[in-house]
C-alpha cells in the first residue's frame, strides 16, 4: 500500500470512530470508491457499516457497494431497511446485482429480488440461471443497440440522453429489422464520422461476437488477440442477449490463472482470495491431493519392496533413488507448466497433438542428454572423493557401472517424464476436463513409480550379464 | 482455429499462390488483420512476402505489419526498399515502432532510424532506452493533452480534427500552465458534458499516474484494480512523458503470468511463444534448473549413505522413501504456487510475512494432521494384506511402529515444506528477486534432504530408545 493511501486509511478509521460525517464525505470526493471499500472490508462491527453506507454520496452508493466483498455485501444486505435496499438496486447495473447475489445465502437472495422492479428482475433471473464461466455469466445487459439505418447525429443525440444508465458507450451495436445483430461502431468511429452518415456505413469492418455458452477463458483469449473494448454475446438466432467488457475480462483473466496455478499446484482453487481463505479450509484444499498422491505412492512401495534383494547387492543403488526421483518430477513439471500455458492461450490444439509430442520428445531427448552426461560427471566426481560416500567397492569399475546405470535411468526418466507430462493434459482436454488438473505433482507421482521400474530393469539387464559378477 | 478461419486461410494460401490481388484484397477488407497476419507468418518465400505487403491496403499497412511475428517483419524489414520503409514508419504509432525495433539486429534499427523524420526519432530513441518491463517501456507518446482552462467544445472539435493520430482518444489527460499532470477526463463524460463547461469542471475526481520507472506488473495491477483505459506515465517533476492503454496491459498480464509459470516449473522463461521455440533451445532453458538440482541432490545421496546400516536393520525404511519425498515435495508446490501467485496480485506485502507463515504453518499442521493419520492407516493395510510387502516381520508391533514413524516424518515433512515454501518466496522479493524464482523443484529439492534427515532422525530415537530391540 502506498504511503499516499495508508495515511487516508488512518483517516478513513479516525472518522469512522468519531462517527464525523463532514471528514468521511470529504475522503468519498478525494480517495478512489475501490480503496475505500478496501478500508470498509476491514469493518465488522454492524453499527459502524450503517455508519458509513449512509455516507456514501448518493451517485457512488452503487460503485462502492459493488466493490466490497463477499463478507462485508452480506453484512450490510442482512442490516439494510428496505428503502436503502430498493435504493441500491435502482442504482446498480443489472450484472452487478447478478454478481452480488449468486454469492449470497438464497434468503437474501429472495429478500433482495422482492425489491427488483419487474421489468428487471426478469433480466437479472436469466443471468442468475447462466452457467458459471460461461460468456454469458460475465455480461451485461445496459448498452446500446441501434437500427444501422439511423445516422451518426441521431444516435449521437440518443447516446448524450441516455449514455449514462449504460455499462459502456465506448462499443455500439447495430442490428437490422428482424433485430439480427449486423455489426459494431466505436465511439471515436462515431465521434469522427460525418454526422450525415449512417452507423452502417460507418461499422466496423470485423465483426466479432461470442455464444451466450461459450467459456468465459475463450471469450478472454478473443479479447487480447483483437484489442477489444466489448464483445457482443448472441444467441443461437444471432440476436444480441448481452454484452462484455474489458474490465470484467481482466477480473476473468486474474481468476482463470490463479485458478490454474492452484490446480497445477495440486490444490482445489480457493473461493476467495489467499488472504481471506482461512486455515483450516486451506488445509481441506490441500489434504486431498496429498492422500490421492498417497494412495498412487503405493505403487512405489511395491517396487521397492519387490527390488529389495537387487539393493542388498548393491546398496549404492539406494543412494541414488531421490535424485532420479526429483529429476523425473522436475523434468515433466518443466513441460507441464508450459504445455498446460500453452493451451491456455490457445497457441495450439488438440489436433495438434503429435507435433507437439514430437517435439516434446526432441526437446527430452536434448535435455536428458546434457543432465544425464552431466549427472555422470557428478556421481564420478563422489565416489571418486575418498569417504564422502560409505561404499565397499574396491576398483573404479563399480564406481563407474552404477554411475552409468543411474545415469541412463535418468536420460530415461526425463524423456518418459516429459512425455507423461505433454500427454497428459491433451488428454484432459480430450475427456473434457481442465488441463490444469494434470498437475505437476500428478505427473511426479505417476513418473517416480516408473522412474523405479526403469531403474531396476536397468540394473538387471547390468546384472544378469555379469556386471556385478 | 474456427471452421470460418480455416477457409480463409487456404483462400488466403490460394491468393498467394496464384498472385491473385484481387481476392487477396477482398480478403483485407474481410477478415481481422491479426488472423491474416498468422496466416502470413507461416509465409517464407520472400517473394511471396513481398507481394502479400504490396496488397495490404493502405489504411492497414500499420497494423498488419505490427502483428506480424518477430521473424517475419525482421525478414520484410530486409527486402523493403527505402520508400517501403519511410512508408511504413509514417504510418506507425511510436510506440509500435519502438516495439518491433528492440527485437531487430543493429544494422536494421540503424537503417530504419535513418527513415524516422528528425522530430520523431528523439520519441523513438527515448523509448528505445527506457529499461525493459518498467512503465515507460510500454506506454505511447501519441495522446491528448489538453490545458485544463480549455471547454469541451473547444477540446472536441480538436479531437475530431487530429484523433485519427492518436492512439487513445478514450482518455483525455489536462495540465496546468506550468505544464505540470493536473487530471484526466474520460470521452463519454466529455460527451455528456455541456459544450461550454471547461474540462478542469468535468474531471475525474480520482487522479491516477504512475512514475516512468515502475515495474509494469505493478501497473497492471492499477488497471485491474481501478478498471482504467488508460494511465498516465509521469517524470520525476511530474510532467506527463506518456501513456499506456488497456490493450498493451492485456499483453502484459499475458506476459507476466507466462513468465511466473515458466519459473515456478523450473524453466528459464521462454522468449518466444511455446510453438516458436525450437527443441535445441528449449532444452537450453530445461537443462540448467535441473542440473542445479541434481548437484543440491548431492546432499540426500550423502544422507542415504551415511545411515545406510539404519537401513540395513530395518530394510523396510527404504520403501516409505518416495512417499515421503513426494508428499513433502507436493506439500510445498502447494504453498509456493499460492504465494507467489498472492504476491504477484499484490494481496500482501513483504512486511505481512509474520502473518502470513502464521497463517500457513496453522494450515501446515492441518493438513499434516490429516494426511499422516490417513496415510498411518493406508501403511497398516498394505502391512496386513499378507505378501503384498515383503519383509521379516514376524509380529504386528514392528509395522505399527513403522507406519508410526513414516506417518511423523510425513507430519514433520509437510509442515517444514510448507514453511520452507512460504519463507522463500518472501526472501526473494526482500532480495529483491522475482519470487517466482523460488519454485516448486526448487523447493522440492531443499525440502527432500530435511526429510530424509527427519525421517532418520526419527528412526533414530526410536531405535535408541529400544523400540527395534
């Protein structure tokens, strides 16, 4: 927090104690709406919210509401008259009652939809039914569509008049008589034209738009690679239900990668943000992933348990297992991480499949090459110290054997590792599920069961040709 | 890639193939630049380069040529005749000339510069010097700034004459007579506001700028946080030195996160998109964190050797050696992944660490309370299935006190992975390094020595006090 904004905060907390109504209203007109509901989200006692909401100055009430979160929105919705509820509900933007009410417990949810007028609370039920994620569960319903018949003065006129009960005026949209959606204007377009000009003439060239189904991460992607400031979602007959702006994409693009991160990190993605997820539930978002890892860890005790008379021959080889382990986990979380960001941004496709696989598989190979002959070198430079590892070999011949050994394991982990883990979110994608699932501890748990296998094959094939006779 | 793009890009390869203008044409006045734009850079017969470039219309030279990938314009830069170029640079914003510039060999920038008219090229330079991922390296000199004593008839009637050439109109930025950053209006306020008010009347109330010098996700955060269009760049005396727009932001998020992920999956950030990257260079940045950690591993084979004969007395100790590894390794990428991503949304600051490893060792013993006790009973169960483990056990007293003391270790190993990857995050950034640096492998990797000494220390006090007697 800038030194700029903690001293408002100070001030914020000494006007809201002294209960100063002139101080509180000053900071609305000075601070930004969003820090301020920082400092109220801070506020618990009820008396004190009341306090502040009925300072709020009359035209930010909706703003400053929508900005607070989850916690402090149910606080004060369980303590407002129903005159201050009818009142904010008049101010706020369709989506953001939307927004504001999927979080709340379905008693406030009905309290709160009593006070919508008819005519909305129609609008704000469909939204409510929309599936989460989906383009449709992001947009608005306030902006402006208009006949591409009409010119450039007369929308002008219409946008001045009416502009401000709108989510955005920066995108107009434009239909034809059957209400088909036709094309889009942008404002400075608008603004440059000559006021004799129709809004056909003037449209846009590129015509973009999104179903109302469509997932709100494809819907982000379409942002950024066209430079938009709002996309117009349709409906199977092509007719305009809603649209979505920047803004609400950025909040999709942080959400959509924490997400990721989380699962890719083995955790369940948290509801809220870090700072406001509780111990204890973070301990439930993360035991699960763990037992799961667990129970597939069993795997790996049974293998070691089969290969115990090979380690009593040569116990050296025991030495070696975590860093086989880690490498191979390191190196398919490498490829995992980029993969699943890869698919995130769309830059390929599932039918892109082999391409990847084949180059994932060079880039394995590559990689083990340069490890694996360094690894070597490693494990030689050891043994090779006197007393540093407590061996009974007598030559260098061991020494250099089980080097080797560990070292071919290794090149093998690697490429079976990245390829595990380039192959495993394309599947997920394929079965319909989040590639993000595939996480990196996934892969390791799965890679270090064969990493074992390969090593103990190994050291067999090394074995039963009388290496170690 | 949509059905829809799909047949314009083999329309877009038939064009090109036939020299076809006019289709080719017909193309750029109907799909997105951007997507042409792809389709080019799979172009690399410099011939057929050359043509595609006469046939862009002319309005969208500038931008057909800014979406280009960097191997394609660096490739098109060497066949352009000097009237291309001049051509090209007069149509460009600054900012897209400075940005395909710092990608390009010497000799190229230096014929390139030579075409730049004298008053801009002081712009270009200026840019071109800014330090990367601050700012300054992201924002446009092409803006309004208007005297704020001016009235909005007045300011409109200049936008409509010279807004074309600039690269946001959305965000108009006022200074005093000393020439001194004093607000910003928005259009849509300009366009609701009466004709004859000044624009210093209709201002935003909140002013937001940041310093040239800022880290550019720190900006990032600005956007997302206060729902900008645009921000202001200022100089130390804060005099306006330019502007960044949502749509460079969008790319930077982009950025940002890809790099973030990079680095936590142990991977030296690419360059280039995934698909872009060739496998000989790929495996240049997957080799070196893995090397690291194989010589940190170094450290658990000299572990392992050292308490080889514990080993030996109950060789039942080496099966549980994966499972701890991994659980203690998945614990930490746990946490690592939520903090560095927490620290990256600016959800706390360094100075919040004492609450924070608080908050994460409560969630540390939670977890490992709930993972140990589960993963105590799996251990019994594999114990009691007969022949599924193979050991000398001859009674039921050694497995429980096996599984007891696998089941502490991983208790002890969750809570110092979980605290290790929350404290590493932290002394990155009081280093004043990226957090993400601290990744997952890394973490790992530290993690799986403490573990192993953990786990034979254990062992050890078990074993003194008789329990193996």
């Amino acid at each position: 927090m800038s030194r700029w904004l903690e001293k408002k905060e100070s001030e914020f907390n000494h006007a809201l104690t002294s209960r100063d109504v002139k101080k509180m209203r000053a900071l609305f007109n000075k601070v930004p709406t969003v820090d301020l509901a920082e400092f109220a989200d801070k506020v618990e006692d009820p008396s004190s919210l009341t306090f502040i909401f009925k300072v709020v100055p009359s035209e930010l009430t909706a703003d400053f509401f929508t900005e607070l979160n989850d916690d402090t929105q149910e606080a004060l919705l369980k303590i407002f008259s129903d005159a201050q509820l009818v009142e904010l509900i008049n101010k706020s933007y369709t989506d953001d009652i939307v927004d504001v009410l999927e979080d709340m417990p379905a008693n406030l949810v009905t309290r709160a939809l009593k006070f919508v007028p008819k005519e909305r609370r129609e609008a704000v039920n469909k939204l409510l039914n929309y599936k989460e994620d989906t383009a449709a569960s992001i947009m608005t319903t306030e902006y402006f569509q208009f006949h591409s018949d009409i010119k450039v003065s007369e929308a002008m006129k219409i946008i001045r008049e009416k502009g401000k009960s709108k989510e955005t005026i920066y995108t107009i949209f434009l239909r034809d008589d059957k209400r088909t959606l036709v094309g889009t204007v942008d404002l400075d377009d608008l603004i440059f034209a000559d006021p004799n000009q129709t809004l056909d003439e003037i449209k846009n060239k590129e015509f973009l738009f999104t179903q109302a189904d469509t997932d709100q991460e494809e819907v982000a992607a379409k942002f950024k690679k066209y430079d938009l400031h709002a996309l117009a979602v349709v409906n199977k007959e092509q007719k305009l239900v809603g649209v979505i702006t920047f803004d609400d994409i950025m909040d999709v693009m942080e959400q959509e990668t924490s997400e990721d991160i989380a699962l890719q990190s083995g955790v369940v993605p948290l509801k809220d943000e870090y700072v406001e997820t509780k111990p204890w539930r973070m301990a439930l978002k993360c035991a699960p992933w763990l037992i799961v890892l667990i129970v597939i860890g069993v795997f790996s005790e049974l293998v070691l348990s089969q290969f115990q008379e090979k380690l009593a021959i040569v116990p050296a080889l025991i030495f070696f297992i975590p860093v086989l382990m880690d490498t191979g986990g390191n190196a398919g979380g490498q490829t995992c991480g980029l993969i699943i960001r890869a698919l995130a941004l769309k830059e390929f496709e599932v039918k892109d499949f082999p391409k990847v696989v084949w180059k994932e598989i060079k880039t394995a190979a590559l990689t083990g090459l340069i490890v694996s002959s360094f690894a070597f070198c490693v494990f030689l430079i050891e043994f090779s110290i006197p007393g540093l590892i407590k061996t009974d070999f007598t030559d260098f011949t061991r020494p250099l054997i089980v080097s080797g050994i560990v070292a071919l394991a290794l090149f093998c982990a690697i490429v079976l590792s990245k390829f595990v883990a380039c192959a495993l979110p394309f599947l997920a994608v394929r079965l319909k599920k989040d590639p993000a699932l595939t996480s990196q501890p996934f892969v390791t748990t799965i890679v270090d069961v064969c990493s074992l296998l390969i090593y103990f094959g190994i050291f067999t094939i090394f074995y039963v040709t009388g290496f170690f006779g």
